[in-house]
C-alpha cells in the first residue's frame, strides 16, 4: 500500500515538476516579443537580431564541445543550413523588422497560425497526409488576422499592413524550417541550434549591412536587459521544451503555440502599453480556434482499428 502510494505520489510530483516547467518557459517565451520591441527602440533591427543570436550560437557551440557532439554532415548539415535560413535568417529578420510597428501580443497571436503553415506545408512536400478540415482551420484564422489587422476598417494603416504582413511571413518561414527539419536526417539538437544560429546570424548581419543600419552595442540599460534576456531565454526555452517534450508527446508539447499569447498579450499590455481591444480578442480567438481545428485532427484508422479490436475480443470470448 505504501509503495503504491509513493508511485503514484512521485509520478504527480514529476507531472507538476513539468507542468511548472511548460508553464514557466510560455511566460519567457512570451516575453520575448516585448524584449524585442524594447531592443529596437535603441539597436536596428535587424542588427539587433543578428547580435542576439551571434551569442546564442556560441552558447550552443560551447555546449556542442561540452557533449562532445559531432559536427553535422552531407544531408545532415544542408538541413540544420536551411533550417538557419529560414528558421532564424528569415523568419527573425522578419519579426524584428515586424515588431517595430506591431505591439508583441498581437504579434504572437499570428505567429500561433505557424504550426498551420507547417502542415499545409508539410502536405505541399508529401510529408503528411492533407486533410480538408487543416484547409478550413487555416481560413478561420486567416479571417482572425484580418480582424485583428483591421482590414476593411479605419483602423488600419500603412505601417500596421506592412508589420502585419511581416508577421505572416515570419510564420511561413518558422514553418518552412519545421520543413526543412523534416525533410533531412536530422541533427543533434544542440548542433542543430548553433548552426541554425549561426547561419542566421550571418544573413541578418549582412542583410543589416546591406541596408545601411547603424552597428553600435547598446548603452542604455533597459536595452542591455532586453538583449540579455533575449540571449538566456533563448537557451532557457529550448532547455525547457525539450525537458518537456520527454515527458509529454510531441502533439501536447505543440500547443504551446496556441498559449504563448496569452502571456504575451498581457506582459505587453503592462510593460509596452498593448491597448487591449474588442477586435484583439476576437481575432485572437479566431487565430488560436482555427490553429487548434487545424491541428487536432482523428485519425480515421484508429476508429476502424478500435471496432476490429472489439470484434477480435468478442470473437475470442466466445
């Protein structure tokens, strides 16, 4: 009875363990949109993007010698580049350049559409199998970001449309390097990062060359904080999610995408004087309903292979 008792008792304390862990690591990653916008009102940003994640790839380059892991190659290594490309080159040139027009709830909250992005994607390239209600969920949510972009409507403008449609491409890219990382043989996770990284950071610092940004290391110190925030949580969240993924499925850990506006809105609200409007949350809901309808989608086969099992069962007992 006792033994019984101390199973069940340290298996509800691991599942709160990673229940704290998910939970805290949404809260960081939810911060980060806010750091960003807190970071570009002293560095460019895309200068700022590439100092972020020139560091970040050298934490994950000193945690490649600590494991001693083997540097990616042939199929390997052309996967963990696109995945650099498109995953941080891409899709964070994007969201730097997006967030200095768009609050960071409102950001996050079209940024939840990516998992969506990824399957429509994923089904182009036959790496899964298309399906009409992931067709439908991708419109809901399409119809959230207009609500939320104030299409139609006096609220929109130049600069909003232009970091609205940003965001969107930034999903798009995050979700062609969830692609890319399946297509290929896929790489440790801590040489995957560093490479990813590293290769990002190259392209944004030549795309901020290229434009003519200003290259200074920040003074100020709330700029300091956001940059070094940036740079930890960077290392915490992909810690924490693969403390998390472990121990949960990989479909349960997924919908983290779907939550992380909800302590992103309101850490902008408090730190970045978000407005919370009517049309945010209802574009909001129509965002992360759509994502949800999209993603979680029965498997046909598993009905079927259920009643055969019951018929099997029956026959047997009889």
């Amino acid at each position: 009875m006792n033994a019984s008792g101390d199973g069940v008792s340290t298996a509800g304390g691991k599942n709160a363990l990673t229940v704290l862990v998910f939970v805290g690591a949404l809260i960081v990653t939810g911060g980060n949109a806010v750091a960003i916008r807190y970071s570009n009102r002293e560095l460019d940003p895309l200068f700022g993007a590439a100092l972020r994640f020139a560091l970040a790839a050298l934490v994950f380059g000193a945690v490649m010698a600590a494991q001693r892991t083997a540097f990616p190659r042939g199929r390997q290594l052309v996967g963990a580049l696109l995945y650099g490309v498109l995953n941080f080159g891409l899709a964070y040139g994007f969201i730097y350049e997006g967030l200095r027009t768009v609050h960071a709830g409102l950001a996050q909250i079209v940024l939840a559409a990516a998992p969506l992005a990824t399957i429509l994607l994923a089904a182009a390239f036959r790496i899964e199998v298309f399906r009409w209600r992931r067709l439908g969920g991708t419109l809901v949510a399409i119809l959230g970001i207009a609500v939320i972009s104030g299409i139609g409507t006096s609220m929109l403008s130049a600069s909003s449309l232009v970091g609205m449609a940003a965001m969107v491409a930034a999903a798009v890219s995050i979700a062609g390097g969830a692609v890319a990382v399946k297509r290929f043989p896929r790489a440790p996770a801590a040489s995957l990062n560093a490479i990813g990284m590293g290769v990002g950071a190259l392209l944004l610092a030549l795309a901020s060359a290229a434009s003519g940004e200003r290259w200074a290391l920040p003074t100020q110190g709330t700029t300091l904080v956001a940059v070094g925030f940036l740079i930890v949580s960077t290392v915490i969240i992909f810690a924490a999610f693969l403390f998390v993924l472990r121990r949960w499925s990989a479909s349960a850990t997924t919908y983290q995408f779907l939550l992380i506006p909800i302590p992103s809105v309101i850490l902008s609200s408090l730190l970045d004087a978000e407005p919370l409007t009517p049309t945010l949350f209802l574009g909001g809901l129509l965002v992360v309903g759509g994502a949800y309808a999209g993603m979680h989608t029965r498997r046909p086969g598993r009905r079927r292979s259920g009643a055969s099992e019951g018929r099997k069962r029956q026959r047997v007992t009889s």
